[in-house]
C-alpha cells in the first residue's frame, strides 16, 4: 500500500484515458467523484469511487472496505480524512474498463452488444478477482460463441452475410447481437489476447477453436508478434504464452497433415462425377478435383474450414454443380471427421469431455 497520500489535484477532463505524467507522481482518472469516500490506486492513476456501490458488486470490495476502516494505530494510508487510499496491483487501463462498467454502463456501454477484445479481457480478469461472476459469465458466453465447440456454429463465425442464415437464424441474431457478434472483427492481437486468457484462466472447451484460428496465421506472427508490434510502434505489443506456441505450431502440423491425408485418401477411393456438358473439364474425375483440393489448402496454410472460400473460388476450371457436388458428396463429410478430432491436435481431450468440464 501507499505510505503518503498524493498531493490533489484538479480534475482531469479526458473523458478516454489517464493523461500523460511527466512528473510521475499520481494523476487523477475521469473517475473521480467529488463524494467518493475511497481512493482507488494502479498504477499512477487514482480513482475516487463509493465503497457501498463497488461493495454492491462485489463481496472482495466488501470485505476489503471492512478491513480498511481507519485502524486505531493510523496505519491505513488515507487520501483524506474518511478516504482511504488503497493500491492495487491492478493495470489503470483494466481498472478503468471494470469502473466504467459499473458507473457508465447505462451511459457508455451495452453488455448486449459487442465489445472490444481488449475490455473483455480485463472485465474477465478483474471479474474474477474481485469475485464478480455477472461479468465472467457474460464474457465466457462470448467465447463460447465465438468459438463454438460445433462444426455448424464455426461456419456461422466465418463472415458470412445475414442474408445466407436459414430465417430462424437472421431472427435469433436480431434478437441475440451479442451473442452473434460477440467481440466484433477480431485482429490476431486481439486473437492471441483470447488465447491467453483461455489458456490462463482454463476455459478449455474454446480453445480448439481458438487454435483452429491461430493455426492460419504464419508462424511468424504466431513467435514473434510481440516482437513485430513493438518495432511498428502501433499497437501495444502482445505475445502468446510460451506453451500456447508451442502447442499451437505442433497443432498446426498435426491438422495439415490430417487435412492432406484425408483428402488424398478420398481423392484415390472415389468414384467419377456426374457428366456435365458445359465444360469438358468437368467430367474428369472426383480424384483430380480432391487432389488439387488438397495441395491448394496445404499450400495456403490451415484453411480447410473456410468452406465458402474453397466454394467461391474461380480458379479450378470446374463449374459450379459439379464443384458443389465435390463438396458435398466428400469436402464436407470429410470436414466433420476433422472437427471431431480436432481437439487431439492439440493434445486436449475429446468434445464430449471438454463440454463435461464446462458448467
């Protein structure tokens, strides 16, 4: 805890994020109620807030307010007098995101709608913390959706447009934004953010999918992105945990090569496509389509499960019956098996365990 009570100060405007301390000495957040009877410390910015409201959210404020009260013996730092001034080891930025949670989410934030990656994962680090479990589970159910433990519902998180849902579907995501659009567009920063969190704190069952995602990006940006971000000086550098690289690069290899065996092994078992008289090109046979299959998603990386890009491509000379008919009969039967086994890749348990794990 602090020794001395900062200096006052006059109270900031930025209405976003602490301003720039040349001083270093403590500076004053947004945050800052006149009528607020504790002071909140990370880092070098202060917050003044209500003991009773942060109590109402959480029983670990509670307790702490209760074990805080001015000691006879004066050894609790006080702000002033009837304030005391508790630090934390808590970031300002993820202190910032959980306050204004509670004092702005009327004003500044809708929990049914998407959120950014960043504030998520503060919410659910601090969540847990300070025993808020409201906020753990609206963030684990944003995973989940995110990166759903089904063939089907990873196929709905792959962009697709509304207007290709079945109707159930486009009503459901009206009335469930955010659990469509849980996070918004995720960048791999924002994607290696989840990926840690979910390794961190043990929410295992979204981690295959997590990995699946990872697993496109190049092994450069999976080693050495902190790296890359802190030379660009554009973002925050953040890096994937030592064991989540290296499960995630073995995983990688493991997945290329069950998808190329797969579909090499169908592409020699299957049996001729139907005739089609608008290109002589189509009557050649399944095999060939599933070859060229093959090496084409081997050679740009894990991207087996993008079926849509695989369906819309212009490159294979085949018209599009024929192309469905491929995809159908043998691409997408072969895509479940995959899913299936997904999780091994990784070296994690089955599906049907993952799911038992999860309450």
């Amino acid at each position: 805890m602090s020794t001395e009570p900062p200096a006052k100060r006059q109270r900031t405007e930025d209405e976003s994020a602490p301003a720039p301390n040349e001083d270093n000495s403590p500076q004053k957040s947004y945050l800052w109620f006149d009528d607020g009877n504790v002071v909140l410390q990370a880092e070098k910015t202060l917050f003044r807030v209500h003991k009773t409201v942060l109590a109402l959210h959480s029983d670990v404020f509670s307790d702490m307010f209760n074990i805080c009260q001015s000691p006879a013996d004066g050894s609790q730092p006080m702000f002033e007098d009837g304030c005391p001034l508790i630090s934390t080891s808590d970031s300002a930025a993820d202190l910032t995101y959980l306050l204004s949670n509670i004092y702005e989410n009327q004003k500044k934030h809708n929990l049914g709608k998407e959120i950014e990656a960043t504030r998520a994962v503060a919410l659910y680090r601090l969540g847990n913390k300070y025993g808020m479990d409201y906020l753990c589970d609206d963030i684990l159910l944003r995973l989940k959706t995110a990166f759903p433990s089904t063939l089907q519902d990873f196929h709905l998180r792959r962009g697709q447009t509304k207007a290709t849902f079945p109707p159930a579907v486009q009503d459901f995501m009206r009335d469930h934004k955010s659990t469509m659009h849980p996070f918004g567009k995720l960048g791999h920063n924002d994607l290696i953010r989840l990926a840690n969190l979910a390794h961190d704190f043990g929410i295992l069952i979204v981690l295959p999918a997590i990995y699946a995602r990872l697993a496109r990006l190049s092994n450069v940006l999976i080693v050495l992105n902190d790296a890359i971000l802190s030379l660009s000086r554009k973002s925050k550098p953040v890096g994937l945990k030592p064991d989540i690289i290296n499960t995630c690069l073995s995983g990688k290899e493991k997945m290329a090569s069950a998808i190329q065996r797969a579909l090499f092994l169908r592409a020699n078992s299957c049996n001729s496509i139907r005739t089609c008289d608008r290109r002589p090109r189509c009557a050649i046979s399944t095999s060939d389509i599933l070859w060229h299959l093959g090496i084409s998603v081997c050679e740009q990386g894990i991207r087996c499960f993008d079926i849509e890009k695989i369906r819309e491509s212009t490159d294979w000379g085949w018209c599009e019956g024929c192309m469905r008919t491929v995809l159908m009969m043998e691409y997408e039967p072969m895509l479940q098996e995959l899913w299936a086994n997904l999780p091994s890749y990784f070296g994690l348990p089955t599906w049907e365990e993952l799911k038992s794990s999860t309450s």
